[in-house]
C-alpha cells in the first residue's frame, strides 16, 4: 500500500489527517449512486471488497455524549454493547443533523478520521480480523484503506465487540 499525497486543498479533512500522521493509506474512488439503498454496501460493491472489510462510521449518544462507532456495512451496531465499551448505561442513536455538526461531514460520507470535534471512538473487534479496512474518506463515492491498527490509534479507539451480523 503506497502512501498516498494528498494536498490540503485537494484532500479531505481525513486525507489531510493521515497525511500529516505519515500513515499508509490508499484512496478508492467511485461514482456514487444517490438512489443506493446503502452508502456501505454500495462502496463495497463499487471496489470489489468483501463488505466484511468495509466499515461505516455511525454516531450514538452514550448516556448524552456524542460518540463514535466503526462497524462492518454487512452488520449493524449493537448499541448495549456500545455503551459498555464506551463505560456508560445507555445508547441511543445521535440524531443525524448533531451527527453532522459534530464531524463537519455529511450523513453517508462520515469518516472516523479528521472530524470537528474529537470524540470518544469504539471499534468493532472484527476489524482487527483484516490486513486492511475500508472506511469513508469524508465523501460519499470516496474511501480509504488503511490498516485496522493505524485506525484505531488515529481515533484513539477502544476496540470492542460492538457489531451485529
């Protein structure tokens, strides 16, 4: 995987981040179908990656704070299982225009890395099962690939069971 060099004005918010950290990463790019069912399930089709390597960044409030969850696009969050790893009670999904003034992106284009606001971030512990995973580079139709462990250190995360098949 060969660093990629994106520059300011021509990368997003996430590019930029990993640019500045020195990290490998590499940028797919595909047309995004706006009648998609599924931001996830569409860019793992467009790229030809297992959707098991594909994850999507969803935001949840956990006893009130806004927090971060990265889960494969083939499942779904489990929100008890989220509220644990992030040490609360209770988890209910953010409300998506908070999600978006929080991250400075846009539903469907929300990428853990590069937000406003730094939050605290729980991976799932599937991802760890991957040389690389895929995750929103800030943009609907654009992703990066990165290794599971330059994600999780970039987002500070907790690594936790959180996901669902």
């Amino acid at each position: 995987m060969a660093k990629k060099k994106q520059k300011q004005s021509g990368g997003t918010p996430a590019t930029v981040a990993l640019t500045a950290a020195g990290r490998e990463f590499t940028v797919h790019s595909y047309e995004h179908d706006p009648a998609a069912p599924s931001y996830g399930e569409e860019a793992a089709q467009a790229m030809g990656v297992e959707p098991t390597r594909v994850f999507k960044t969803l935001l949840a409030e956990v006893d009130g704070a806004l927090t971060v969850a990265i889960v494969p696009v083939a499942g779904s969050l489990d929100l008890k299982a989220l509220a644990s790893a992030a040490g609360g009670k209770r988890a209910v999904m953010a409300d998506p225009a908070a999600a978006e003034r929080a991250t400075g992106y846009v539903r469907g284009g929300i990428s853990p890395l590069g937000q406003r606001r730094k939050l605290p971030t729980v991976l799932d512990a599937s991802a760890a099962e991957h040389a690389t995973v895929c995750v929103s580079a800030g943009r609907r139709g654009l992703e990066i690939e990165l290794s599971p462990a330059d994600l999780a250190a970039l987002t500070e995360a907790v690594t936790a069971p959180i996901g669902r098949d």
